[in-house]
C-alpha cells in the first residue's frame, strides 16, 4: 500500500530499505533465545561502553557545554550512564528467564496503601547500594494486582520468545540523549518490536555515536536510525509495514500525529476518527511540583534543599519533561522566608549555561509576559515567579515552560492539613500526571505516620520522588517510567503506557524513589536519620547543578559502569567528598 507524502522519492526509498532491512531482523529475532538475547545485551554493553567518551562528549558540545564546563557531568549520566545501568538490569531479567525464573524471584513484595501490592525494585545489588547509599526505589501495580500475578507476568514479551516479532516506529526525544536508545531497547525487550528510531534533529550529531554503540542491534538487522524532519517522521507514521508507534515529546506532536490540524483535526476529534490508526504509546512531560512539606529544618537542611530544587529546574537547562516547575509550600511555615532566600542564592549561583532548546526563548518570553514582576538572574537567563494569593496562576500551572521558569505557590496550613491540600493542588491544577516531587525531613514524615504514605497514594503521578528527584526514578531502570494510568488519545495528558521497567513487569501504576533528606555526614548526625532507610554515606550527589565535582564524579560512575574499576572508582568516591 502506497503511503502519502510529499517526502522525495530518494528518502522515501531510503527509509523503505530500512523497513525491508527490518522485516528480516524481525523474522530472525524469534529464533534468539533468551539466553542468546542476553548475551547480545552483553555485547552491547561492551559497544556503549567503547563510545560512552564520544557520546558525553558529543552532548555536551550539542548543548553548548565546552570542555572544563562543570555541568559536563549531566551529560555522562543521561547518556551512557542510564544505557549501561539498563542494558545490566535487561541481561539480569533476561538471565532469570532463562534459567525458568521470575525476574522479581527474590525481590520483596509487600502491601502499599489502598489495595495495592508494591515490588521493592532497587536497590537489587551491593553496587547500587554504595554508588546511591540511602536511596531506594519501589512500583507500585495497580489496585487488584497480586503479587502472585505479578511474578507470574514479569517478563512480558520475553515470556514468548518465539512470538512472532513486528517493527515499531521510535520517535525520539531532543532533549535527552539515553531516551532514544532506552526507547529501542524497551520495544524489543517488553514488547518484541524491532525498531527503526526516528532521530530528533537536535541529536542529529549522535547518530555516529549511536550508530556504534548500538551496532550490535544494527548488525543483526534489530535497528535501523533515520534522520530528518517532520515530513520524514509523518511518512513513518502512516507506513503499512510500522505496527506500533512511540513517541517522547509534547502532547501537541502528539495530537499533530494522531488527529492532524487544524479544522480537519476538530472534526477528526468530533467524529472519533483519529488520523493515526496505528497504536501508538508516548511519554509526554507536563507541569511537575515539588511540594516542601513545612518541619524545624536546620540552616543546612534549607540551603541542601534550596540546591536540590535548583537542580530539579536548572538541569540540562530545563529542558527536562519531569523538571520541577510549580514549588508549593506551606504560607504558615515559619521557615518559608528563610527557604526562599536560600533557594533564590542558590538560583543564582548555579553556572551559567546556554539554553539552547529550540523555541525556548519563546516560552521564556511568555514566562515574562504572564509574569512581568518575575525575577530573573544569570544575564535573564532563567527566573523564579513567586505568587502571592491574588496572582493567577493558571499561565505557572498549565504550561510546561521546558525552559528554566520556577514557580512558587504557597497554600495555608501544616502538617497533614497542608499536605492532603497541596497533594490536591497538584492533582487538580497542575497540568500532566508524569512526576511529582516531595520533601519532608525524619521528624514530620514519622509525626505524619499512615497519613504521609497516604498522601503519597493519593497523588495521581507516574512517579513520585520523596526526598529525591524524579529524575532518580528515570535513570534507575528497575523502575517505570511513564504518565499515571488512565491517559487515553482523547485526551493524553502525559502519555499513554511505561518504558524502562527492566523487571518487564505488567500492571503496574507508579514508581516511588526515596532518598535521604540530608546527605552524609549529616545524615548519620541525627537521630531520626538512623533507620536503615534513611542513612547514607553518601554526601552531596554528583547531578546536583551546585556540585563542584559533579563532572568528574558522573564521569568516574560511568566509567565503573563501563568496565568495574574498582581502584578507579575509590578515586572517584573521594572527589565525592569533595563536592
């Protein structure tokens, strides 16, 4: 079937090569055992690994970060750190299956509020607990979920190996380099979908370096990497040989694929005929809170916390779908002044850095339009707004600004009166269900009791961080990532379905990541910071937008990642310290 398009006849030869290319692979991934399968991964994790320099280092020049930049940490973790920690989980699951085994055999599963049963996901080695002492990761599975069900269907495609494999459509992300390629992995791993990946223009200069890292997937005929642009990514869509499409980017180039523009899309809506017949699936962002739950903080804990939120807004410039865009806080915390002025400091001192997003002065400038008394710093390179109870807040809350804009919203009371308030706020104001972020210090969370993870359940977000970012969650691949459930093409939110989930685990609702509230040595100088869950010899992490030594330190955990130095990796944990 011939697809329309004004797209050339040379490119659309290309791309129907590539398909053809595929249709091969895909007949020949059947045949892999799981075994084979993960000793593919291992070989990929070898191919990664012999880019993972070129790859960082790509990024950072794409992103305007030249050498000696401290910030070029951000670029190792996001790039070949979250590939190679998830192509470790992927073998691991793939090994377990295997051998006849669950991949959560051996993985603790206990109840979680409201019905629900919850997979304690991370950390599953001594590894992890050192690298990120005192952090732990947990999916929650939709209310009715067993945990015999969910050991039973962990696995999903790779329980049928010998399923018959089809080809999916990956349109990648611009903003993050690992998206694409945890993208492809997840089509071929949860769902037996070999892949041809649609590259974002912006990563245009990676393709080089995809092209090697991944040629393992290429080889076997499991990848093929296009590039171009919308017109390129439009005959995709619509090519009878693509049975499934995934997309990471803005709802609007969501409803662009699905039901088109303009009055043809109006109608399309009206009538329940979407132009898009293909399934598609999409991690979409939106507008993510970070609600400080008021408590007696020391004046350390306020300038820890006041970088911890610079972080969530000002990594990779903001140009992040799960950066944290609305701070809600307590107008009865006697500490609001005192954390305002903290994170203001920290605002500003944070290095400067180009925001190079494509578009993104023309959000900025909405930004100062909807808010002319915003503050702004850094040469009127990123603003806080700080609301006060007469302002609107609708252009805050319903625009994902993917630009560095903080808000600030405060709401009355304390304790759980504040809290079930802003857990409110956030579901019924704040555009998107995709992160939500909370801080609470040892004394107020055990005042709250039942109540505080009561709260945690009642916030309709795929993930929920508490005393960590949600960024936590998506560089830990043995958690989910993607929109709370319940999104549909109607009306898609953030997104419809999950990615990363190296457990393949089905039915599940929302990932939770826990850190310590204070990082060491403090953490081991308070009383309430002595349970288990709460310690960590870790001190300042290295992607924190404040860490002196964040570059090399990201760098110095990749590198463990990449071939487990551990002499190397006791050089890299004392520059840690020095952070």
């Amino acid at each position: 079937m011939a697809v329309r398009t004004d797209l050339p006849a040379d490119e659309r030869e290309r791309i129907d090569a590539a398909l053809a290319q595929l249709g091969r692979g895909a007949r020949a991934w059947p045949h892999l055992t799981p075994g084979q399968r993960a000793r593919l991964l291992e070989r990929l994790h070898d191919t990664v690994s012999a880019a993972a320099e070129d790859w960082a280092d790509t990024a950072s020049l794409s992103k305007g970060l030249e050498p000696g930049h401290p910030l070029r940490g951000e670029e190792w973790l996001s790039g070949p750190y979250a590939a190679l920690v998830a192509l470790d989980a992927y073998r691991t699951s793939l090994a377990a299956l295997a051998a006849g085994r669950s991949p959560l055999d051996g993985v603790r599963i206990d109840e979680a509020p409201g019905g629900r049963v919850r997979a304690h996901t991370f950390p599953t080695s001594a590894v992890d607990g050192l690298l990120l002492s005192g952090y732990t990761g947990e999916v929650w599975f939709a209310p009715g979920v067993t945990a015999a069900h969910a050991r039973r269907t962990a696995g999903l495609g790779q329980l049928h190996p010998t399923a018959p494999a089809e080809i999916g459509l990956v349109l990648g992300a611009g903003n993050i380099t690992s998206i694409p390629v945890l993208d492809v992995l997840y089509e071929l791993l949860a769902h037996n979908r070999v892949a041809i990946l649609k590259v974002n223009p912006t990563q245009d200069a990676l393709v080089p370096v995809f092209e090697r890292a991944l040629a393992p997937l290429i080889e076997t005929g499991l990848l093929r990497i296009v590039t171009g642009g919308g017109d390129v990514g439009a005959y995709l869509t619509r090519h009878p040989d693509v049975s499934h499409v995934h997309i990471t980017g803005s709802a609007a180039t969501f409803d662009h694929i699905v039901w088109g523009t303009g009055g043809v899309a109006t109608r399309r809506r009206r009538e329940g005929r979407p132009a898009l017949t293909t399934p598609i699936t999409a991690e979409l962002g939106g507008v993510s809170p970070i609600i400080v739950v008021p408590g007696a903080w020391t004046a350390a804990d306020l300038a820890f916390h006041a970088e911890h939120v610079a972080t969530m807004r000002l990594q990779n410039s903001g140009h992040n779908c799960i950066a944290g865009q609305v701070v809600i806080v307590s107008a009865d915390w006697p500490q609001r002044a005192a954390f305002l002025d903290a994170l203001r400091a920290a605002y500003d001192r944070t290095p400067q850095r180009p925001v190079w997003y494509p578009k993104s002065d023309e959000r900025m400038d909405a930004a100062a339009t909807a808010y002319p008394d915003a503050r702004w710093s850094a040469g009127h390179s990123r603003a806080i707004v700080e609301l006060g109870p007469d302002d609107d807040a609708t252009p805050l809350e319903t625009t994902e600004y993917f630009a560095p804009v903080l808000g600030v919203v405060a709401l009355p009371g304390n304790g759980q009166e504040f809290l079930d308030a802003a857990v409110a706020h956030a579901n019924e104001r704040l555009t998107g269900t995709l992160g939500a972020n909370v801080l609470v210090d040892p004394v107020t969370q055990d005042a709250l009791g039942d109540g505080f993870e009561r709260a945690i359940a009642d916030l309709r977000y795929g993930a929920i961080a508490v005393n960590t970012w949600t960024a936590f969650a998506f560089l830990t691949p043995t958690l989910t990532w993607g929109a709370f459930p319940g999104a549909t093409i109607d009306d898609v939110g953030s997104g419809i379905g999950v990615v990363h989930n190296a457990f393949l685990l089905d039915g599940v609702e929302r990932s939770v990541a826990r850190g310590p509230f204070r990082p060491f040595p403090r953490s081991l100088r308070h009383p309430r910071s002595f349970r288990p869950s709460r310690r960590s010899v870790l001190p300042k992490p290295p992607w924190f937008v404040t860490s002196r030594t964040g570059a090399a330190v990201s760098e110095g955990f990749t590198r463990f990642r990449m071939d487990g130095d551990w002499a190397r990796l006791s050089v890299t944990l004392a520059k840690a310290f020095g952070a």
